[in-house]
C-alpha cells in the first residue's frame, strides 16, 4: 500500500466537516501559493510602472512650467527694467531740479553780488573795505550741459570784532539770499583785525562778476 492509499483512506475516516476543512485549508494554501508566485509580483510591477508614469507626469509637467515662462520672458520687453528706472531717475531728477531752480531763484544774481557786499559795507563808518575780488566761476555739476556756475566773491576787510558782527548781520538780514564759503579774522593789532570773507551765489552763466 502506498503512501496515497494510506491517506486516503484517513481521509475516508475523517467527519464530514473534518474533511470540508482539509479541502478549505488545501484550496486556500494553493491560492496564497499562486498569489505569492504569480499575483504579488505583478501587482509589485504594477506600482512600480505606475510611480514611473506618475515620474514622468511630473517631469513632463516641469518643462511644461519652463517653457512657460521662458516664452513669457521672450515675449517682455528685456528692457522693460531698465526703462523704468530711467523714468523713475528723470522724475527725481526733475523734482530736484525744480527745487534747485527755487533756491536759485531767492539769491542774489552774480551781477549784483559784489555791489550789493559794499553796498552794506558803506554803512559801517568804522570797517573798511581792503579789497574786493571775484573769483574764478566754478561748474556746480561737471557735464556736457553747463547748469549752475558758483560765483565766489573774496572781501579782505579791517576792523573790530563787532564790526563784523554788525557787517554780517546786516547781510544775513538783505532779501535775497547767498552762502558763506569761509571766513578768516587774524588779529592785527588788538582791537583791529584783517578779515577775509569768501561768499558765493548761483549763476546759470559763467561770466565773470564784475567788482
């Protein structure tokens, strides 16, 4: 007898439910066997080709994003930056242009400047006036366009401290306005002293003042 038979015959000898159960057990070792061998595989395969696709999704969808925008860059103008700063520095420079032109429009003209200085220097009885010169016009902002020109003008003055006090405070108080470069008192001889006063307004030419 062979080793078949003998399980066969055990097999006959088993309950109904009994065998029902072996049958269930077989059937359900075969199908994890055939799932396990043939069924995981394919469905490892299976994600694996659908994580490809989704790879490639992506990375189609990315050069789709480049070109996008690299056509978009082709369409702008490339200058489109630089013109508008250009805009933006002419609007500065107009508004600044504007103030200085108010500025320049509250002095005193470089034809009047040095009249004007001895003009008020005649009403002081004890400062006399040395020399009076007018210096080189010097180009406010260097460029093919001529702008603005400083008109120095150099009084050399003697007398007392409070002369001078008095002297530029009567210039201070004059309605038209102009700025102060440098000054200089050396003390001579105490009380007298020697004052050197450079002053200067904004002229658009570059003609010498005359003095």
């Amino acid at each position: 007898m062979n080793g078949w038979q003998r399980l066969s015959e055990r097999f006959d000898l088993l309950t109904r439910r009994e065998q029902w159960m072996i049958l269930l057990s077989g059937w359900i070792a075969l199908l994890f066997v055939g799932f396990v061998m043939f069924i995981e595989p394919q469905i490892k395969t299976l994600t694996s080709v659908k994580q490809q696709v989704v790879s490639v999704a992506n990375e189609i969808t990315s050069s789709v994003n480049q070109i996008i925008m690299i056509e978009r860059k082709l369409q702008a103008n490339p200058n489109q930056d630089i013109e508008q700063r250009i805009d933006r520095l002419e609007q500065e420079n107009s508004v600044l242009d504007e103030e200085l032109q108010g500025r320049v429009a509250s002095l005193v003209t470089p034809v009047q400047m040095s009249g004007l200085m001895e003009q008020v220097l005649q009403r002081s009885e004890r400062l006399k006036l040395v020399s009076l010169e007018s210096q080189s016009p010097v180009q406010l902002i260097n460029g093919k366009d001529e702008g603005y020109y400083i008109h120095p003008v150099r009084l050399t003055l003697r007398g007392r401290y409070f002369d001078v006090v008095s002297y530029l405070a009567q210039l201070e108080a004059l309605p038209v306005k102009y700025y102060w470069r440098s000054l200089s008192y050396q003390v001579d001889k105490y009380p007298w002293a020697d004052i050197e006063l450079d002053v200067y307004t904004l002229g658009e030419s570059k003609d010498f003042i005359g003095g």
